[in-house]
C-alpha cells in the first residue's frame, strides 16, 4: 500500500539509507507482524545460503565428550545422542527445508498450470476428464500421496522433492483452471478472438500473463505446506536418509529421549515450528497484498 | 434435483476410477517382482512360471486391473508377506476403525471449541479476545502437529504424568479408558482444524452479522443470542460444511502423524509401516482405503448442500 513518504520535505535532501529506515520504521509500525515474519523468514534462508560461516561446528561432528549434553556455552542448544551440535545441524538442516520447499513447490506450480491450462482451455469430454483427474490427485491427502509415491522411488532427498511436488500439483491445478476461466470471460480476450488473433497468441500473449502471476502468489504461500510435508516424510523415515541434519529426521531421532533430554526433539522442532509459523504470517501478507478482496473485508 | 444428483454420482464414480486405476499402477511400478518376493530367495523357474499363471500376472494389464478391481470390491485384497495373514482384516476390520475414531475425536473436540470461539470473536469483533483468538488461529494452523505431539507428549505424559502416551484402547469396549488414551491424539490432531474453524466461523459470521435481514432481527428485539445462534449461524453452515468435507483429507494426513507419534495402531501406521517394509499390496490398500473416504465424503458434502441451503435447490 502507500508507503513511501515522497513530501517535499525529504526529497533531495535525505540520502537514500534513511529513506529505506523510514520506510522500514512505516511498514513495521503499519504491519508489526508481517515485518517481523519477514525478517525471521529471511533470517532462515541467510542461515542456509551462509550455514558453513553461521555454524559453529560442522553439521556431523560428533563430540564424544558431550553426548546429548545440555545447552551450554560451547553448544548453545545442546548435543545429541551422537555428541553432535544441535544448532549447527539445524543450521544446515535449512539448506535441505528450502531446497525441498522451493523445488517442490516449482514441480508442483508447473504441473498444475500444465493441467489447469489444459482443464481452462478445453471444453466437453476433455475438459470433463482432465476435471477428474485433479479431483483423483486432490482426493488424496498430500502425505499419504507422498508416501505413496515414496513407496515407488525410494528415500532420499531427490525423491522427496519429487513426490511432495507431484502432490502439490492437484491444488494448483485447481485454481489455475479457476483463474483461466476467469480471464477467459473478459472482454479483451474476447476482443482478441474476434479480431481473428491466433488461438496460441491469445493463450501466450492474454492469458498466460494473467494466470502466472496469481500462480506465483500461490507458490509462496505452498512453500510453507511443502516444508511441513518433507519434514513430516522425514520424520516417519520414509524421506530424507540419515545422518543428513533434516530438522523431520532430527525431531524423530529425538523421540526416543524426550523423557531425559528434550531439547534433541525441541531444537529443530522449535525451528521448523518458528518458521512455519513466519512463512504463514508472510503469505497471508502476500494474498492480502494481491486479493482485493480479502483487503476490503478486513 | 434428480438430474444434478446423477451428475455428481457420476463424476464421483469416474473420480473413484482414476483413483483405483492409480492405486493398482502403484503395484505395477513397485520396484521389486512380487512373485520372486513371495517366494522368497530360493526358487526353480518353473515355481516362478506357474506362480505367475496362479496370480495372473501373464494376462494383459488392463485383464489384469478389472480382475484386480473386482477382487478388491470384493474385499479381496490378498494377503500379507509379512504376518501371512488377509490384508483386508488386517487394514479395514483393524486398522480404519482406529484412524476414524481418532478423526472423530479430533473432528468434535474441534467442532465443539472452534464454533464457540470462532462465534465469540466475531461478535466481539477487535476486542482484546477477538486478537488472542486470531493469534491462536493462525499459530494453530501453521504448527507442525507432529511437533506438538511430542511437546504434550513431554508436557502431559512425561513432565505431569497426566495421559497415556500411547496406545490406543477401543472405546466402544471400555469408553472410558478410550477416552483417556485419546485425549492427546485428539487435541494433537484437532489443533490445526480447530484453529482453521475459528477462521472460517469468524470470517464468515462477521459478513453476515453485517447484512440487513440481521439488521431486521435487531430491531424487532430480538434477544442477542437468537440473533447470532438461529439467524447468523443458519448462513455459516454452508462453509462450515464445505471446509468440514474439504478438510477431511487434511485430517487423516495428520492422522498418519499423530498415529506414529502416539503409536496408536491406525491406518497411517499401516501405511507407513508398509512402505518400510516393502509391502507394497497394504500401501495399495491403505492409498484405497483413504481415496475412497475422501471421495465419499466431498460427495456427501456436495449432496449436502441443497438440503443445508434452500437457494441451491434446483428447480
């Protein structure tokens, strides 16, 4: 929304830094959460690009003088039953969240505009089809997909990026075929098909543009449900092997010592907890920003 | 009505074909030959051969899926390598009464806190409670429940000794002790549904609360809590029902979480289990078993409309 004080008091006068504080200092006045779940989003992904400088030790280092000790100055967080730090592995353990996040959500995004455009396009026996099939994909669970697709490919992180994605594609087949209808019912598409435009050139030159920009507000706010899905494969042990520091695996590895050590379970927990609750702050920011809607109703 | 109604059962039973069609590929694509795993390692060919003619696993696919189909219909879904004893014991008689119990705990403890708080904050619209309300929603619906899981586990179960942590005990056996076992599956399970249901409760009874035929209740003096309960709720239903049905998917994926978490013997456990071990036919069941539910109920919800909205009825 209006943001930026552009009065002429300011212009040409201050230099650019105090603007961005200003405009920094506005927005977490205006939207206190959205800023600070920004931050802590962007925090994660900095510990992840940078985890080799950020972490104290390396993510499989084991201690054997500190077996699942508690926090203290030498681990801040802890150890595991492996002596291994746990604020380094779940340092690491970001790189495995956001790549997952990310791929999967972009296998997912380019399925379902494959098939929300075929769905949109089409008419009749086609479309009524290419209908059922999303409703097949969507009648299932995310996890439970996952997992069976799982049970085919075997473990590992590739695999995790593609059976979460081939989950996620039935959601966004479903509102790329909403959106598709949508612009195909106004009157400049329908101008374009009277002029005698090319049926292709309508779909890449009108359509398409409409459809992939909400498509992109809906894959950053799916990043979030990408995450909780891997993490949960890895937690049942069906995802990523060990002794990788996947924050699913290591909340699992923790299970068995909740009684005497919790924090081996509550470390990466905690984390992967902090930063679902970030993403989902961050991509109601991002709908509300683009829906005119829900921004009226407020 | 009748011809709108077929329409819906007949997507519905198309749907249910792609799904079955995808379970049994499930099957096919499994890396591994079925038949050598059921033998074991030591085998002639010809036991090989004449296993492959006894499982008809010679005959063309598309025989081979209607004969699978017809099996399962049946409740034909052969038998376990690794108990030896029929899958569909084992996962329907078993394993689906555990997984809808812990739903339908989960689902009315949701129901039963959500509606409240959802109807509390819309009517105290910006209050003090209307914010915690929505903090909690929002925290809710976006904690991993597998996480939560385990802090009540140490909270509840470790730190106080209140709850069992594990196990599950059928209620309709001994209620009592069922009861006690579920109640931190339950709210595990339930938290994410309870904070979506606060959401929807409040988003839309606040859009109704604004329309002049409530506006119409008021001045006739009507008392307060007629308005909100018989008046405002009457329009809320309808979403409640949709998320209800739509979200019934998103509750048996937490409740393939909160089984393993709590070791409750479910269909989750089943599921994953399975594709531990390689028992690729109890995957295949269990991907049935929750299709079939999900379709059956987003077709429930969808005939459920008319009945629950009287402007849906078609003419």
């Amino acid at each position: 929304m209006a943001v930026r004080d552009l009065s002429g008091a300011d212009r040409g006068v201050r230099l650019r830094a105090p603007t961005l504080l200003r405009f920094l200092a506005h927005q977490l006045a205006a939207r206190p959460f959205f800023v600070i779940a920004t931050a802590v989003s962007l925090a994660f992904l900095f510990a992840a690009i940078f985890a080799p400088w950020v972490a104290p030790y390396a993510p499989n280092f084991q201690d054997s003088d500190a077996l699942m000790a508690p926090p203290s100055a030498a681990h801040w967080c802890g150890t595991d039953s492996f002596g291994q730090d746990l604020l380094s592995r779940v340092i690491f353990g970001t790189r495995y969240v956001f790549l997952i996040g990310f791929s999967s959500v972009v296998i997912g995004a380019a399925g379902g505009l494959a098939i929300g455009l075929a769905a949109g396009l089409t008419q009749g026996a086609v479309e009524w089809g290419l209908m059922r099939f999303v409703d097949a994909i969507l009648a299932l669970p995310s996890l439970i997909m996952a997992i069976a697709f799982i049970s085919i490919l075997g473990p590992g992180i590739d695999k995790v990026i593609y059976a979460v994605g081939f989950a996620m594609i039935g959601p966004f087949a479903r509102t790329v075929r909403a959106d598709v209808l949508q612009v195909r019912a106004q009157a400049f598409v329908e101008a374009a098909g009277l002029m005698g435009v090319d049926r292709l050139r309508i779909i890449w030159r009108h359509i398409l543009p409409n459809v992939i920009f909400p498509l992109a507000v809906q894959a950053t706010i799916r990043i979030a449900e990408a995450i909780l899905v891997s993490s949960a494969l890895s937690f049942l042990g069906l995802g990523v092997v060990p002794p990788a520091p996947d924050w699913g695996l290591m909340i699992s590895e923790g299970r068995a010592f909740i009684s005497i050590v919790p924090w081996i379970s509550g470390v990466p927990g905690a984390a992967l907890a902090l930063l679902l609750i970030s993403l989902s702050i961050v991509g109601d920011g991002v709908r509300e920003q683009f829906d005119p809607k829900l921004r009226a109703n407020r | 009505m009748l011809r709108w109604t077929l329409a819906k059962v007949l997507q519905t039973a198309a749907v249910l074909l792609i799904v079955s069609a995808a379970s049994f590929s499930l099957l096919k694509l499994a890396p591994g030959d079925p038949v050598e795993l059921m033998l074991g390692d030591d085998y002639s060919k010809e036991s090989h051969q004449s296993l492959m003619i006894q499982l008809g696993l010679d005959r063309p696919l598309p025989e081979q899926y209607v004969d699978w189909l017809g099996r399962f219909v049946r409740g034909d879904w052969g038998t376990s390598f690794v108990s030896r004893t029929p899958i569909f014991q084992y996962a329907f008689v078993e394993a689906l009464p555990v997984t809808l119990t812990l739903s339908a705990a989960a689902l009315g403890l949701a129901l039963l806190i959500g509606i409240p708080l959802g109807v509390l904050s819309a009517v105290r619209k910006d209050s003090a409670w209307d914010a915690a309300a929505a903090a909690f929603s929002l925290t809710g619906s976006a904690f991993p429940s597998f996480y939560l899981g385990i802090l009540l586990i140490w909270i509840f179960g470790v730190a106080f000794g209140l709850f069992p942590t594990m196990g599950f005990v059928a209620p309709w056996q001994d209620f009592w002790g069922g009861a006690y076992h579920l109640v931190l599956p339950a709210i595990t399970l339930s938290t994410p549904f309870m904070a979506l249901i606060v959401r929807i409760t409040r988003a839309n009874l606040v859009e109704v609360l604004e329309q002049p035929y409530i506006a119409a209740a008021r001045a006739r003096g009507e008392p307060a809590w007629r308005i909100t309960w018989v008046h405002g709720m009457r329009n809320v239903l309808m979403p409640l029902a949709t998320i209800v049905g739509l979200q019934l998917g998103a509750l048996l994926h937490g409740a393939v979480l909160t089984e393993t978490v709590f070791s409750l013997p479910g269909v989750g456990r089943m599921i994953t289990d399975a594709v531990l071990n390689r028992e690729y036919m109890v995957v295949q069941a269990g991907v049935m078993m929750t299709g079939c539910l999900v379709i059956f109920t987003n077709l429930a919800v969808d005939l459920s409309y008319p009945v629950l909205d009287p402007r849906l009825r078609p003419r």
